[in-house]
C-alpha cells in the first residue's frame, strides 16, 4: 500500500516499492513499475496517471471569463470553478459534472458511462470515452459543466491551518 501511496501523491518511489500487489496499480490507473528518468539517473518517477495531450486540449476550450483553477485529484487533474470540480482529465477520459437531470440525459449518449471511479456511479457525473471528444464535442461538454457549476454556490477558500471536522 506504501507503493501505491507513493504513487498517488506523485512522490519519487524505489525501485523495491514496486513489489506491491501489481492489482492495486491497476486499480488506482498507475503504471505497473516506476519509469525511468529520461536523465538516466536510478531515481525512479512516475508517469502522469492523465492524458496530458486532452488535458491540453481542455485548457484550451476552458471558458476565458471564469477564474478556473487546477487540482490534481482522482488520480487524475480536476479542472475547479468557483471552489466545485467541473470537469476533470482520468486517464483517456474526460470526467464532466453535469447535475443529476443532464447526467442522466448524457447517459443516453455513445461514449458516455457513468463516473464510477470508486465503484459506485457518482449523481450527476459521467466519463466521456475519447470517440465523444471529437471536434466541437470536447468545447460542449467543458461549456456544459461550466454552465452547471456556476449555478453552485461559491465555496469559501479553505484556510490551510484549518482542520476538517
């Protein structure tokens, strides 16, 4: 498990951290091994758990008059509007937060599943395949989960030395 924490939090791993359950990589999208620094140098890394080319591609469509806001999460990179996740890169896949009413219209699209990251579909988000990213397709699933959280209210911007409870 230390393995895969390792990997999750981004930090430089050993070699031997690598002997965890090869199941719990999988399950968490990372690499079965560290990969290699292109320096050459023994340290291992890892690899981005996100396609960073549609990560690219979602910044580029993102809405210029909202202040949006990045945050690594899900093993992936959540796109952030007003304190809410809108959208998000996992993998090859682009994760939209839609509301219940228009998640489950989404449904009904190809290339459209249910976000089901931890096993259970979360309400009002869905995964949408690379086939369904296609052209204008990619800007009007941004726009939508823009247009969704907007109508959130604002989160107030959590204060570091603060605890949850």
């Amino acid at each position: 498990m230390l393995a895969v924490l390792a990997f999750r939090r981004g930090f430089l791993a050993h070699p031997g951290l690598a002997a965890a359950d090869p199941a719990l990589f999988s399950l968490f999208g990372l690499p079965l091994a560290p990969q290699p620094r292109r320096s050459g140098s023994p340290v291992m890394e890892v690899r981005m758990a996100y396609d960073e080319d549609l990560a690219c591609r979602v910044r580029e469509v993102l809405p210029a008059v909202d202040a949006v806001t990045e945050r690594q999460m899900f093993g992936g990179l959540s796109f952030m509007l007003g304190g809410h996740m809108f959208c998000g890169v996992v993998r090859d896949t682009l994760m939209v937060r839609l509301g219940p009413d228009a998640a489950g219209h989404a449904l009904s699209l190809p290339h459209v599943r249910p976000m089901d990251f931890t096993g259970r579909p979360m309400k009002g988000m869905v995964f949408v395949e690379p086939g369904g990213l296609q052209g204008a397709a990619l800007r009007q699933w941004v726009e939508a989960a823009a247009e969704y959280a907007r109508g959130l209210p604002a989160k107030a911007p959590a204060s570091r030395g603060a605890k949850r409870r």
